[in-house]
C-alpha cells in the first residue's frame, strides 16, 4: 500500500521507471500514481475500474503501458494522460504482465 499527500492509500501491484526517473505504479480499480522521487507521489486519472497487474516502460514506443482485467491496456507517454484500448474477445481476459 502507499499512503498518497491526500491521505487516500492504494493497493498497488507493479511500478515502472523510465529513462528520466519519472515513476508510475498501478494497482487495483484501475488506480495509477506517479513520482518523480520516490518521496513525491501523486494519483493519475486512468478513467478505468479495472484491476491493473503491471506497467513498462516501453523505450521504442517511448510510452509507459499498463495492462489488467478485461483486457484492458493502457498507453501513456509521460504517465498522466492516459489512453484506453481492450483486446477484443471475451470480458473476462486478464491480461498480467508486459514485456518491453
């Protein structure tokens, strides 16, 4: 759990850093934070209630993907915009982990 500056704490499930140290974790009911220390979090709008398992730092796409339940993906490039894409099939998939 991390306790965030509003006093609201999240359930968070994998984090990633990219090349500049800018830091994002995601967890569960689509929750998202960034960092730029690890001292300074703040939460993100995913616009999503789905769990999220992980997120990447992709350097050839040069944007941070997350992935969770329903097949739910989500692509950002500086880890506060966030876009929404579901792979198509079922609702039920659960997508757990990336690969850069």
């Amino acid at each position: 759990k991390l306790l965030l500056p509003n006093g609201k704490s999240e359930n968070l499930a994998a984090i990633a850093v990219n090349g500049t140290a800018n830091m994002v974790a995601v967890g569960r009911h689509g929750a998202i934070v960034t960092a730029t220390s690890p001292s300074n979090w703040s939460a993100s709008v995913s616009n999503v209630t789905n769990d999220l398992a992980d997120v990447i730092w992709s350097e050839a796409q040069g944007q941070y993907v997350a992935v969770g339940s329903g097949g739910v993906i989500l692509l950002s490039g500086d880890g506060i915009q966030w876009q929404t894409a579901f792979l198509p099939g079922p609702p039920t998939d659960q997508l757990k982990g990336t690969s850069g």
